[in-house]
C-alpha cells in the first residue's frame, strides 16, 4: 500500500527525501539547527527545492555550516563564494552567515545551547497542527513572530517571522504534517 505524504512534497523526489527524512522531526542538535537557520535564510525569495538541490555545495563552502568558522569569515571569503554557481550568490544572505554565526554562539553561551534556547519557546513541547490535504498551511504564527523579533534583537539576519515559521516547521518545533500523511 502506497503511503500519503503531504501535498507540498508530491512530485520532487528531492522535497519527498526531505519530507520524509527530515521535515517536521524534532530536531535538538546545535549543529543541525544552525544548518538549517542557515538554509531557510537562504530559502527567501526562492523555492525550497533550490536549496536542497544546493545543500551539499553550501555544506562544503560553509565549513560545514561551522559557526566556529563561520563566525570568523571574511569580505574575500565571500566574495569568492559570490563566484561560485553551486552556492545561492545574494551577497547580503552571505554576509549574514558570519552576523547569525556570532549571534549564534552567543545564544550558546548564554543559554547552554541553541536548542535550549529554541525549544524553550514552547517549554519543549511540538504544536502539532491538524490540517486537511491539500489546505493551506500558515506563514506565520504568534510563536514565529515572538522568535524573529528575539532572534533580530540578538543580531541575527534573514529571520523574519515567514522564514522563522518555517524553520520551526523543518525542526519539529511545528508539525504541520497534513492529518492523512503517514509521516506525521
């Protein structure tokens, strides 16, 4: 018998690996939040397929999406990644990189780790949400606005309240699975 999966990932065998793999699974490790802060940055303005087809490339030129090394990149580091046609070449998206890597550690060691910060948004419990095939999910949420404007305020960039709602989304912070979709 042939699983449901959600509407949106019908289709695009990269966005069906995502939505299976991935999308909405809780997700606690600093370094995969920071990846993906990184990559729904990224993802503003363009369809989400773009970036999962440019994943590993800006895997490989982000130092691994490091905010170690991020933090520490500069002006010739990116203007050398505004030359390579594998990465998203939208210079203030890549001068964001180092901006959210400082802002990142920050948060780190303020609050022990990122995931404790994020997850304490909502005391560590997944809104899950119950919505029809093919319906229309939100863009924003009280939560995603009440994040972006606290993520702003501690430096971060490319984090308003649209690209935050669905950072929360690919986290599982939110799962939005549609109510018939075996992976919810």
């Amino acid at each position: 018998m042939k699983k449901e999966r959600c509407l949106w990932a019908e289709g695009n065998e990269l966005l069906q690996q995502y939505h299976d793999e991935e999308w909405g699974k809780p997700h606690y490790d600093d370094a995969y939040l920071f990846e993906f802060l990184i990559l729904e940055g990224m993802q503003a303005g363009l369809n989400w397929s773009i970036v999962l087809k440019k994943r590993e490339a800006m895997r490989k030129a982000f130092f691994q999406f490091s905010p170690d090394k991020l933090h520490k990149l500069t002006t010739t580091q990116i203007d050398k990644m505004m030359t390579n046609p594998e990465l998203i070449r939208h210079r203030l998206k890549l001068e964001s990189l180092q901006k959210n890597a400082i802002a990142f550690l920050n948060i780190q060691k303020e609050f022990g780790s990122f995931s404790k910060y994020i997850w304490g948004f909502t005391n560590q419990e997944i809104i899950v949400n119950h919505y029809k095939r093919g319906e229309l999910f939100p863009t924003r949420s009280e939560l995603s606005d009440a994040i972006s404007k606290d993520l702003k305020k501690r430096g971060f960039k490319f984090v308003g309240t649209t690209i935050v709602y669905a950072y929360l989304e690919a986290i599982g912070i939110i799962n939005d699975h549609e109510h018939d979709c075996d992976w919810k």
